[in-house]
C-alpha cells in the first residue's frame, strides 16, 4: 500500500479538514504545527551518517515542513527511541547538531525510550504572526510556479554515499537547509491564496499533490528547472532532478504579477487535471513511497 492511501483512510476515518498538508493550521492558536519520523535503515543509516549530522538533518527537515507552510518555525520537542548500546557521546553529538541546525528555534523537551533501532520523532511549531499560510489546494488556473532552488543533488549525494566517495553532493544530501528566507519572502507580502510544498519527497511529488488538492493541471518546462550541471554524469539524471527527494526546497504557485527574489519560474497553472513536462504528461510511478 502506498503511503498516500493510508492518509486518506486516515482522513477519511477523522473526517478532518486538518489533515492533508504537512502541517495542520490551527487557525485559533496562531500555529501550525507538524510531525516526522525518522527510522534507521529505512530514511538513514548509520554507515553514512554520524550522530552530529543525523541531530542536524532531523532538525531540518522538519524546519522545511513549517517553511512549507509560509509560518515562522519557532519550537522543537524531540522523541528519541534508542538501542541499549547507545552511548553518552551519540546523545550528546546528536543534540549538538540538532541545536545548530535550529539556531534560534527553541528545543522545549522529548522523550527518550528504548528500541531495536534509533527511530527519531519531532513535532514543531510555527507561529503565523504578519504571514499568510499556504494550502496545497490554493493553486489556481493563471498563476505561475516558481521554485526556490536546484534540484537532483540530493539524490545525486545519495548515489555518492553508496559508492563511498564525499563531496558537495553528499554534503547536501546530508545537511540539507530549509528555504526559510523564500518562505518568508512570500508569506510576508502576498494578499492572495497561494499553493506551497517542499520537494522532500520529489519536485514531481510536491507537483502532482498540489495539482490533484487544487484540481488544476501544470505545464513544466524542464529546462527551465535548476539543477547543478554536475550530475549530468549520471544517466539518469532527469530522473534525479523529478523524482529524487530530500532536496528541500520549495515548489510554490503564486499569482504572475507576485515577484519572488531569488526564485526560478518553471511553468504556469492552468485549467484541467495532472501534470505535463514538456507536453508530456507526468505520472506516480516512479514516487517516492515510504513504504
């Protein structure tokens, strides 16, 4: 089963309009708040990743679902479930590269049990103070969509981890940045409704979602999508910029005459279902499943 249909269930099962996005907006408090799993040998492994490192990417990649949102991330709690044989240097490693990464985002508390594997859970918060919130259903037939960055050198860095070599792929794929600044440079100044997600799981993830939350189509010019020229030495590198995850950054449709800086226009919203690349029509099958 593929992860998408047990948050329908799960939706379907709440009859809850808070569920869909990747943080839930609660409107009354002023917050969006929002939930991750990490799980070893399946989101990591602790061939390729020291504690110091995997403290700083599970912060981050949280960072980028309160940046996703267009809210301001404001507060961590930490739940830790470790094997028996962890020792007091992980711990500390881990907590140190967990405070780097949040800066002045506040750890406020946890939990630490004990399991088979190191499976790590973190919930954040973000206020919504002076920011207008983001919806994937908030895409609308003549706006434009624009991303925050490159795309593919996660998945790239992956590939490198796996054949033993370091460089600046690896690099990002380990320590990934949330696009905070363009998140805020939108959810500070836009009036109007506007779609926004991070690529954690793909920019054709993240583009297909909004599309099906906002019942419109997508025409994308891939060559206008950026991506470091580098990993043109591998074959499947077109794959890479689409479907490789973990890269981070942010997809968000916004109406034309909204200037973004430091964003990069890749195609328009328009009238109808699905996604097209260049004329052709983008399918799931290659979507990454966390199953």
């Amino acid at each position: 089963m593929k992860e998408q249909e047990f948050i329908t269930i799960i939706k379907n099962s709440l009859q809850s309009d808070l569920i869909g996005d990747d943080c839930a907006y609660l409107k009354d408090l002023g917050i969006v708040i929002s939930q991750d799993n990490l799980t070893e040998d399946i989101h990591f492994s602790t061939k390729y990743i020291d504690a110091y490192t995997l403290g700083y990417k599970a912060a981050a990649v949280n960072i980028s679902d309160i940046a996703a949102s267009g809210a301001k991330p404001e507060y961590i709690t930490v739940g830790l479930s470790l094997p028996k044989n962890t020792d007091a240097e992980f711990i500390k490693e881990f907590y140190n590269g967990l405070k780097d990464a949040c800066g002045e985002i506040k750890i406020v508390g946890g939990d630490i049990t004990g399991s088979d594997k190191i499976f790590i859970s973190i919930a954040i918060i973000g206020t919504t103070k002076n920011r207008k919130i983001s919806s994937r259903s908030n895409a609308k037939p003549g706006y434009k969509i624009i991303v925050s960055g490159k795309h593919g050198s996660s998945s790239a860095g992956l590939k490198e981890l796996f054949n033993g070599k370091q460089n600046k792929f690896t690099q990002i794929h380990l320590m990934p940045k949330a696009q905070l600044d363009f998140s805020k440079n939108i959810a500070e100044n836009i009036k109007e409704d506007y779609a926004m997600m991070d690529t954690s799981d793909g920019l054709a993830d993240a583009l297909i979602k909004i599309a099906n939350a906002s019942n419109v189509s997508m025409e994308i010019d891939f060559n206008k999508i950026p991506y470091d020229k580098d990993i043109e030495k591998f074959k499947d590198y077109k794959d890479l910029i689409l479907f490789g995850g973990e890269d981070y950054q942010l997809v968000a449709c916004v109406p034309l005459e909204f200037e973004v800086k430091n964003s990069f226009e890749i195609g328009y919203v328009k009238e109808g279902q699905g996604v097209k690349i260049n004329g052709k029509q983008l399918t799931d099958l290659k979507l990454f499943n966390h199953f």
